[in-house]
C-alpha cells in the first residue's frame, strides 16, 4: 500500500474558503479521520469462551472481578461492552490477552 493510501484512511483533507489581510484565499486542512479507522468489535461470544475454558461460572467470574452475576450475563449476551478497566481485569484473571475479546 503507498503512502497516499495509507494517509488517505487516517487524515481528512478539506477545503475552505478564508480571509486573510483582507484578500480571499483557499486554505487546506488536515484533520484526524478517527471514523474511517475501523474499530474492533467486543465479542461476547470469545468472553464466554474465555470463561468456559478456565472452568468458571458467570458468578465465580463476577466475584473474582467485583461485578455482580446480572453484569456478567449482560456482557456475555452484548447487552453492552465492559469498560476498559474492566476488560483488563477479565483478560488477567482469564489468562488471555485483551484482545482475545474482540472480532
């Protein structure tokens, strides 16, 4: 992939009509374009595999990372996304790397 492509994702170039010492004049500007990086998506399905394969219940797991049992089953049907915090604390106590929760 070229340069151009690449900055092409990461940068919105716009451009806008400005006055400048009283003369008029077409300036460009670079912004970060955050919504055309793809994002990753939580699974919840690798949470529950994750948990699975450590032998844990939706309880133990709760209580090894101070949330009650109904927060654990909301997250494993995608009711939400854990916070960071959180999703740092599940990767550790379930031996995986962080990522391991996202498609």
């Amino acid at each position: 992939m070229k340069l151009a492509e690449r900055l092409s994702t990461c940068i919105l170039v716009t451009r806008k009509q400005a006055a400048y010492g009283g003369r008029a004049m077409t300036v460009m500007i670079a912004e970060p374009a955050f919504e055309r990086i793809p994002k990753p998506a939580f699974s919840p399905a690798r949470l529950r595999a994750a948990r699975e394969r450590q032998g844990l219940t939706q309880a133990q797991l709760g209580r090894c990372v101070g949330r009650e049992l109904r927060s654990m089953q909301r997250y494993e049907l995608g009711e939400g996304v854990p916070p960071t915090e959180l999703l740092c604390l599940l990767a550790a106590v379930l031996l995986v790397p962080i990522g391991d929760f996202f498609e």
